[in-house]
C-alpha cells in the first residue's frame, strides 16, 4: 500500500491548491487514498459531495445502462503525475 501524504506533499503536487486559506484546508479535511485496481471509487450520487484529484494511476468513468452494459465515458490519468 502507498503512504498518505502529507498537506505539503499534496499542495507540491497540485500547487494551485496553496492558495486555499488555511482555515479552509483545515476545514477541508484532505487526505490521501489508495484504491486497489478495479475497485470502485464513488457512484454518481456521491460525485458532489466531494472532489478528487488523480496522482497516479488511471481511472475509468463509466456508466451502466438499463441494459445493465457498461459504458466507458472518460479514461483519466494515463500518464503518472507523482512517484
């Protein structure tokens, strides 16, 4: 398993993310995740409750249809952003 980062690894990684106030990082609760290959990340209904941002890896969005097929909307992260 990977290690958590730590707030300055994650605002060295995504350096716009420094301009949060500090009240609002704490406020923010951020962390760092790892999910094993193929393991669902979120459902559609949780997509606005929180944000995520891809560090390594790659994600497929997809979508069932009524059929009950699986449809590939988006593949994201196709190159490594942090080792």
């Amino acid at each position: 398993m990977k290690p958590e980062l730590n707030d300055k690894q994650i605002t060295d990684i995504f350096p716009y993310l420094k301009i949060v106030p500090p009240e609002e990082w704490i406020q923010a609760n951020a962390f760092t995740k790892h999910f094993e290959a193929k393991s669902r990340i979120f459902h559609r209904e949780d997509a606005a409750m929180y944000g995520m941002f891809l560090i390594s890896g790659s994600a497929r969005i997809t979508i069932i249809n009524e059929d009950g097929n699986e449809s590939v909307l988006n593949i994201l992260g196709l190159t490594p952003i942090y080792r």
